[in-house]
C-alpha cells in the first residue's frame, strides 16, 4: 500500500536528508498518493519527470536506483566495465550525474565525467575516443 512506501522513505529521509523530509511532508494528500502509487518507468528518452521527494518524481534518491540497475548491467555484459558520464544546464543535472557517478564508483566501474554541461555528441564522441564500455546522460527532469 502506498502509505507503507511513503512511511518507509519518512524514515530513511529523517536519517538522511532533513530538507527532503520537509519538502515530503509539504504534500497534500493526494500528492501523496499520487507519488507513492506508482514508480518512475523508463521511456524512450530515458527517466523524465518533474523534480521532487518520492520514488515517482526525479531526485537523487531515484537516480541512484536506476544508476544501481544500470551498474548491474554493466557488470553482468561483456563490455569494459568503464563509463562516461554528461549532463546538460538544466536544473540538479549536475547533482544527478555526480550521483550517478558515486553510485558507479561504488560499483567497481571506472568513470569519466565531463566537469561542466556538455552536448549529447560529446557523450558519445568520449565513449567512443576513449573505448569506454558504456556511456550515460544523467537522467533529466522534464
């Protein structure tokens, strides 16, 4: 039930991250609800949605758990364990990619991330220079 999922990420947040329990505890109900429903689903543009503090909306918590799918993936091909990170200008992607490059890291995967936004051709253009196994651009709010 959706108020299980919301209570168990209260909890992990009071630890955690005391500005996200307050923007949490800021949703009405129905907000609520509508959060905790549900997950984000990856579309053909990757992971997109508004920004915000549960498990349907975009934030570092959520990255890190796709970024753990893609660190499961990356161990388990055949392709060099090695991965080029990008972001672009728009707001936390930043914050998304460097997120997304801890939770890598802590895999064993070496990484390479642009120190500022970057083109999505530039992307691809270090994954394939540099003969990286797998190249990822941070997941975006939209």
């Amino acid at each position: 039930m959706w108020q299980e999922e919301r209570k168990r990420w209260r909890e992990a947040l009071r630890v955690r991250d005391a500005q996200g329990l307050e923007e949490l505890d800021a949703q009405s109900e129905q907000e609520a609800m509508e959060a905790f429903a549900g997950s984000m689903t990856f579309g053909t543009g990757g992971l997109r949605q508004v920004l915000g503090m549960d498990p349907a909306r975009m934030n570092a918590y959520t990255v890190a758990r796709a970024t753990q799918g893609l660190a499961q993936a990356i161990l388990q091909g055949s392709a060099p364990k090695t991965c080029a990170i990008a972001y672009d200008t728009r707001k936390c992607s930043d914050v998304f990619a460097r997120r997304a490059a801890e939770v890598l890291m802590g895999n064993g995967i070496e990484v390479v991330r642009w120190p500022r936004p970057v083109p999505t051709l530039l992307l691809s253009y270090t994954v394939r220079t540099l003969r990286l196994g797998w190249g990822h651009r941070h997941p975006r709010a939209g």
